[in-house]
C-alpha cells in the first residue's frame, strides 16, 4: 500500500480521490508538520515545502506548485480591516517569525500577534490553516513565492504506485490514455 505525508497546510484531497479511482487501490495518508521526516520510514513519498536542505540527490522531485506569499495580522488591526499589505506598509511591525519551519515556532508566534503584538510571515496556506480567531493571514502585495509544494521520494522506492501519484497530481484521470484501465505505454517515468 502505497503512503504518502503531507505538510501541514496542505490540500491534497482530491489527489488521494483521484489516485483511488484511477488505482482501485486504498492510498494511506499522513498529515504531519515535518512530512520529509516519514519518508523512508513511515511514509513512501511526501508533500513538502521547499526549499529544504535535506532534500538531495538521493530523492526523486516533482515540482507541484508555488505558495502565494503571506503575514499573519492581529484581527482588529488597521492591517485586517484594508486586507492587502505590502511588505512597505508592515516595515514598523516587530516581526514574531518569517519563514516556514519549524511549525511549532510558527505557532507560538501566532499567539503572540494574537495578542495584538507583531507579525508573522509565512506561506499563506500554511497561515491560512493555523490562524485562529484573533489572527487573519493576508497575501503579501507583490511579494515572489518564497515556497513550492513538491512531491518526494527516496530513488529507491520508486515503483509504479509512486508514478501512478505523481501522474494524478500532474492531472492524470482514469479517462486518461496512462490510466490502470489501460495497458501501461512505457513512457518515461517523472524524474528530477
């Protein structure tokens, strides 16, 4: 059985629908706040925010999408109330966190702008998916995407099942001419 982890803030729902439609088989999926660290272990592949140092020649990567660039505000704040921010427009802000892990940071820095102190940046999904009542995560108004989503795996676990994925996140259907319905093509398998 195949299983794949995936990062906190994440939606990866429709492709684990998917890939059991197109496989006929069961996917097992674990959410996890470090996904990288299951690979190999409890888990076959991950969805992971990149970049990550520990991701290296040793795994096969597919590049999934780019995260939209994000601050978490206090809720009442004059920020909150406009709903688009610049980078500019926060320079005065006391800055609680900027960047993506470890999540645990990312958490007690969002109760502290709970508390109507500072700032935190972050990808907006994975703000979007921690915010609580006192916090509203914004996008960042001409900001570049400082995170992508991507697929991992360690080279020696490649195996059909793992293509199989990867070709549902890259929008493979079971009406799709590589589908289990259909005799396999040979075509080349998703690489690095």
């Amino acid at each position: 059985m195949l299983t794949i982890a995936f990062a906190t803030g994440t939606e990866p729902g429709k492709w684990f629908r998917r890939y059991e439609e197109l496989t006929g088989t069961r996917l097992e999926t674990v959410p996890a706040d470090d996904p990288f660290a299951l690979v190999g272990t409890q888990a076959t592949a991950a969805l992971v925010r990149l970049p990550d140092p520990r991701v290296t020649e040793d795994f096969h990567v597919v590049r999934l999408y780019e995260e939209a660039a994000g601050v978490a505000v206090p809720k009442d704040s004059v920020y909150a109330e406009v709903g688009e921010v610049t980078r500019e427009d926060l320079a005065e802000e006391i800055v609680n966190f900027s960047g993506q892990l470890p999540i645990d940071d990312l958490r007690s820095a969002l109760q502290v702008v709970a508390a109507n102190v500072g700032i935190a940046y972050a990808p907006l999904p994975l703000l979007k998916n921690l915010a609580r009542k006192q916090v509203k995560a914004l996008p960042l108004v001409g900001e570049e995407s400082t995170s992508e989503i991507a697929l991992v795996w360690r080279k020696v676990d490649d195996s059909d099942a793992v293509q199989d994925f990867v070709g549902v996140t890259k929008g493979r259907t079971v009406r799709s001419s590589r589908g289990r319905s259909h005799p396999r093509s040979g075509g080349k398998k998703a690489r690095r």
